[in-house]
C-alpha cells in the first residue's frame, strides 16, 4: 500500500512539475511521511532519480513544439550543473538553517511581483539576443543551479520566474526552458547521491514511469492553453510553497 501512495505522488508531482516546478513539493514530503525512518539523503536521492525524468520527457514535449533558443540554454545547463554540483559541496560544509527562514519571504515578494504584474509573462518578448542573452542565461542558471544544489525548495518556480523577468520569456517558453536548466540541476543532484548511495534504486523504474506518464498530461495541458494557464499554476504553487515553506521554518 506505502509502495502505491508514493507512485500515485510521482504521477502528480510530474503533472505539477511540468506545468510550471514544484514536483518536489509534492513526492518529497509523501517520501518522508512514508518512510520516516529512512535516510534523509536517501529520500532526497530517490526523489531527484524519479523526477528527473519526468522532466526529461518534459523538455523533448516542449522542444517538439515551443521555440527554444538552444544558443543561450545549452550554456545555460552546463553552469546549471556546475552550479548544483557546488552547492552540494558545500552544503557538506556549512549550515543552511537561516535559509529555511529566508525562503517564504522571497517566495512572498516573487508572488506579490507576479500579482502586482498582470502582463507579466503573456506575451513572449526576449529581451536580449547573442552574447547578452547567452550571459543572462548563464548567469541564471549558474545562480539557482547552486542554489538547487545547495538548498533546493522552489527551484523550478525561480527558474520560470527569472527567465520570464530577465530574459522576458512569457510563461510558457519559461517553463519550457526551465524545465531544461531544472533537469540539469537535477542530474548534477543524482550524481552525488548515487556516488554515495543514497538512491533506492529498487523503487526507481516504477516512480519514474509514474512520473513520466504525469508529466506528459501536464505538458499536454500547459502547450494547449498556453501562457495565461501556466502563469495561474505558476501563481498557486508558489502560495503553496510559501505555506509550506514558511510551516517548516517557523511551525515544525
């Protein structure tokens, strides 16, 4: 029964996390109540192996049918993986309890931003083109890569939100380009955790598949009504994240 709660998690934080990020909110916290008792790492590890190919399967959905420029986001993924690459590190070596209190306030001015900016993200005007948008990208993917690495909560909505006020995508091109930079991230995550066996690989085929098969209904359904419908997602998972965030830094 524990083993189909959690596949039933996987499927919808894959629909979630294509839309728009925010999976983990999702598969993550269904992982711990399953299995309190397990490894913290190991559930983190586990997570990140199931997701990372819903979001795979994301991008080649976006790919076949939005305009990616590829000459800014491929860069763009190399420091995303750098970038988490080091934040892992050093989450080995320092303390990150002040950003758990951090983080609902951030969360809290993206979301008013967004509210207060009702053209925000509808129509799609890059706002740079050649070496300034490679630089724009990389930077992003750079800074939020390490913080995925380091951190993690609310990634995927960091992404959409900077690539949709930077780089003045609307919201759909910035979930599909987020969803790349995500699953570099996401890989950079993997490796670690695998290197220090903490993913239950045992689980993995049957929550990715899960994963999977959400993820296409939810790219599905975000290229289908477009910029206005994944600014609205956009809107309710990050208040719920700021929910959440803000029960387990102050509350818990």
């Amino acid at each position: 029964m524990d083993f189909f709660l959690v596949t039933a998690a996987s499927l919808l934080a894959g629909f979630v996390d294509a839309i728009v990020g925010g999976g983990g909110l999702i598969l993550l916290p269904a992982l711990f109540a399953t299995y309190p008792a397990a490894p913290a790492a190991t559930l983190f590890g586990t997570n990140k192996s199931a997701s990372v190919w819903g979001s795979a399967f994301a991008s080649v959905q976006y790919a076949r049918r939005v305009e990616m420029r590829w000459q800014s986001l491929l860069p763009a993924m190399g420091l995303s993986f750098a970038g988490a690459l080091a934040g892992a590190w050093l989450v080995t070596l320092v303390e990150t309890a002040y950003l758990r209190k951090l983080l609902p306030f951030v969360l809290l001015a993206v979301l008013l931003y967004v509210l207060a900016r009702k053209d925000l993200g509808h129509q799609h005007a890059p706002r740079f083109a050649g070496r300034h948008e490679l630089l724009v990208a990389g930077g992003i993917g750079l800074v939020i890569g390490f913080y995925d690495g380091f951190f993690g909560p609310g990634t995927g909505s960091f992404f959409v939100f900077l690539l949709v006020r930077w780089l003045g995508y609307d919201f759909l091109h910035a979930s599909a380009g987020a969803k790349l930079l995500n699953l570099s991230s996401n890989l950079a995550a993997i490796l670690l955790f695998a290197l220090k066996g903490h993913v239950w690989w045992h689980f993995t085929l049957a929550l990715a598949l899960a994963n999977v098969a959400g993820s296409l209904l939810g790219t599905r359904l975000a290229l289908r009504h477009g910029a206005g419908f994944v600014r609205g997602v956009f809107i309710v998972v990050v208040g719920v994240l700021i929910m959440k965030t803000g029960y387990d830094a102050f509350l818990r």
